[in-house]
C-alpha cells in the first residue's frame, strides 16, 4: 500500500491562520490526526474549532513563540509527552521585521525565527520522527532565497540591517537545512524537502515598512494567491504518494527544481548547521551523517 495520510500524526507550525490553517484542514480532511501550533490562544483556538466544524476532526494544539529557544523545547518536549508517533513535520511558522530587533536569546529576531527555529524545534523531535518512518519532514521556504546569502561574518546583520536582507538570508537557510537534513537523514526512511509556496496573499507583509507598501499593494498583490492554493504545495509534500522516497528536493509550482546556487552549496549547507547548532545550545554532531 503506498502512502497515505490517513491516521498519520502531523504537525504543522504556523497553522493558527494562513497557509498552515490552510494545509491543517485540507489532511485533517484527508483524516490525518492534525496537530496545530500557533502563537496567539485565541486564534489558535478558533483554529481548531473552525477545522473541527468543517471535518469533524479533533485537532490537538499547542503555543510556540518561535523566537525563543525555551519555548520551542518546551513544545518539543510536550508533543513527545503526549504522542508516541509523528509522521510529519511541517515548519512553516515565521515573519518579517521591519526594523532589526533580537530575542530573548540575543539573536537577529528573523534568523532566530525563520531558521533556527526550525533547526532546533526538528531536532528536538528528530528521534520521534525517525521511529514513525516513512515520515517527512516539509520546510516552508520562499523564492526569496535566491535572493539571499548567509552573512556567516554578521548573521545577525547589525552592520547593515534590511528587512529583505534578513528575510531572503532566513528563507536561503532554509533550503539549506532541508538539504542538509536530507543528507543527514539517508537510510532512515525520513525526507526532507522545502517548497515555495507560492506569492501567498497573508499578513506575513503587514509589518513593512510605509513606503513599501504601495509597492506591495499595486506591483506584487495582483500577483498573489490565496492562502488556500499556498496551503496546496504543503499538503502536495505531507500527502502525495507521488513523492514517497524523494529527498533532498526544492519545490516550486508544485515541481522540484534547482534552488539558486547557494541553495546547493554542500560546504555552506554543513557550516550552517554546525553554526546553527551552536547557536541552540545542541552538539554540532546532531543527526551526523552516516
């Protein structure tokens, strides 16, 4: 029998409102035990209670403030606590600053975010995933990134912050950390990908800055899609059987293509993660390579 979703456990970060609701409700649909991790309790709990009077399902959900590292091992550990599979991991949670800020664990706020948390909310669950193989796990990430570069001597950009700057360097990592992952994962019956999903029409953009806007508004928005069809490349990750066995692949337009050069750059796709674990306090040997 090929892959189904079908009484799979997943879980998808950044599901509260967007394309994460999105893609919750379309497997929760396909009857997969949909786990949602928001920020915000109202709206995550208007989640739930919108995909439970839609499907019928009962999702479970948990808060996550992605910015900080003590939050997202608290979620880790939760959701090992009270689920003994997982079968697929979505991390899609992340958002623009408009003005450089740092977190609670004195990281640039989008790298802290987009990246690393990601990085270290997979890693915490890692083990779980594997024992749940054949699982995935999906990266949300963005054409952005070939627009980025890991500023490895400034990651935290505070000698010469852009809001672009940050988001396109946060979205390149990403597709490096799926790679790598991918790399790492060889033999256990786990894949890593990560998807654009699309110009999405959300309120990831809502924080830029004024002159931006009528840019946004005029140029990009007749441009976008619906949250709905972005959710689409997420669900065509977590479901497809089409996809059973392929690993290591950056999608667009529901098709796997070439990232930009830096997106396969293997020595920078090693030295993020060996810097991205030290910046979470995990051993730069997580997940080695066989």
């Amino acid at each position: 029998m090929g892959w189904t979703v079908a009484g799979k456990t997943i879980l998808i970060t950044g599901a509260s409102r967007g394309i994460g609701f999105e893609a919750a409700l379309a497997l929760a649909r396909q009857d997969a035990r949909v786990i949602l991790v928001g920020r915000d309790r109202a709206r995550t709990d208007r989640a739930v209670e919108a995909i439970q009077a839609r499907t019928g399902a009962r999702p479970t959900s948990y808060l996550c403030d992605f910015s900080s590292q003590a939050a997202i091992r608290e979620l880790a550990a939760a959701v090992r606590h009270d689920h003994r599979t997982l079968h697929v991991l979505v991390n899609n949670a992340g958002g623009v600053q408009k003005r450089r800020s740092v977190t609670v664990d004195g990281i640039e706020t989008t790298f802290a975010t987009n990246h690393l948390g990601y990085f270290l909310l997979t890693n915490l669950l890692l083990d779980l995933v594997i024992t749940s193989a054949p699982a995935r796990v999906v990266t949300v990430a963005s054409i952005a990134h070939r627009r980025g570069r890991i500023h490895f001597d400034d990651l935290g950009l505070e000698r010469g912050y852009g809001i672009m700057k940050a988001y396109n360097q946060s979205k390149l990592a990403n597709v490096l950390f799926a790679w790598e992952l991918a790399q790492r994962l060889e033999g256990t019956g786990v894949t890593s990908n990560s998807v654009h999903p699309g110009s999405v029409d959300t309120n990831i953009w809502t924080g830029i800055p004024l002159w931006a806007k009528p840019v946004v508004t005029l140029l990009l928005r007749p441009w976008f899609i619906t949250p709905e069809a972005g959710g689409t490349t997420i669900v065509q990750l977590a479901a497809s059987a089409d996809l059973e066995g392929v690993t290591a692949c950056y999608f667009e337009k529901h098709q796997p293509v070439s990232p930009s050069p830096a997106g396969r750059d293997e020595a920078t796709a090693r030295r993020l993660w060996q810097v991205s674990a030290k910046l979470v306090g995990l051993p730069t040997s997580v997940a080695a390579r066989s």
